[in-house]
C-alpha cells in the first residue's frame, strides 16, 4: 500500500448554490481536506488539535463538558480524559454549574488563554507560508467564502443545540 496522498475532494467542479446535495457534500468535502492540512502542523509536544479545539470552543466563555463532547464528536468520557489533562497542564478549569450542580462545566485559565493564541499563531503561521500553492483566483475565492462558511457552521450548531434542549 502506498503514502500517497490522494485528492479526497469529489473531483466535480463547483455546485450550483440550488442543488442542496452537492453543496453539502462539496462543504463536507472542503472542511475535510482544511481539517487533514490543519492536523499536518502539529508540532510534537505541544498540544494536540483536539486539545486546541477544546480549547478554541471555550475562547467565548465556559461550556459544559458534554457540549464539548458533542461538538468534538466524542463520548463524554473520552471529553473528560482530555479536560482531566488539560487540566493537568493548567490551561482549563473545571466548575459546578451555578443553576445545577450536576453540570459540569469548564473554562479557560489565564494560562490556556495565552496558550491557545500562541499554538494558533504558530498553526496560522505555517499554513499561511504554504499559500504560495494557491493562485490568485483561488486565494481570492477562499478569502471570500470564510465569513459565510463561518457563519453556516455558527447558526447550525446553535440550531442543533436548541433542538437538543
């Protein structure tokens, strides 16, 4: 079998904004590959993606640990494992919920603060030192489909978080 790297994109060219399909899966299709790049600039040692990305979810304040389970994609176990090493590391601090106490919630300290603007640095850093490979029109085209991507993503876990209450 061998490394190499295949296009993990459908290969078809751009959806038209009315087929819903095709839009979702060229989305899927994208976010997965920004995902692949995004893991390639791990450093050793430092923290993992999924630890930043626990890290980036609580950057606008403390959430419970089975919200971040779920936005990770991950059991509520295996989310306490990662905050119990978190924690570890001084960068998270976990609290009762002040409405009910069988919520636990989580929250940055002023070490994970720093912490995590760092390693993003570093990650934008790297990424942005490879946009050589990208052409005018296509930097363009990204540059342009961040905010609404951002926004699409925003408003459907806010949608799915409310129809889970």
């Amino acid at each position: 079998m061998s490394d190499d790297i295949r296009d993990t994109t459908t290969g078809s060219t751009t959806p038209a904004p009315n087929d819903d399909l095709a839009l979702a899966r060229g989305i899927r299709d994208a976010v997965r590959a920004g995902v692949h790049m995004v893991r390639m600039t791990e450093e050793k040692g430092a923290l993992t993606l999924t630890q930043i990305n626990i890290l980036n979810s609580l950057s606008a304040g403390p959430l419970s640990i089975g919200l971040l389970a779920g936005l990770a994609g991950m059991t509520q176990p295996g989310m306490t494992q990662q905050i119990d090493k978190l924690e570890g590391a001084d960068v998270v601090r976990r609290f009762k919920d002040g409405r009910d106490a069988r919520i636990t919630k989580v929250e940055l300290t002023d070490h994970g603060r720093a912490v995590r603007a760092s390693d993003n640095a570093k990650r934008d850093s790297t990424i942005a030192a490879r946009f050589d490979l990208l052409s005018d029109e296509d930097r363009e085209a990204i540059a342009r489909a961040i905010e609404p991507l951002a926004r699409f993503g925003t408003s459907y876990v806010k949608q799915v978080r409310e129809e889970q209450r």
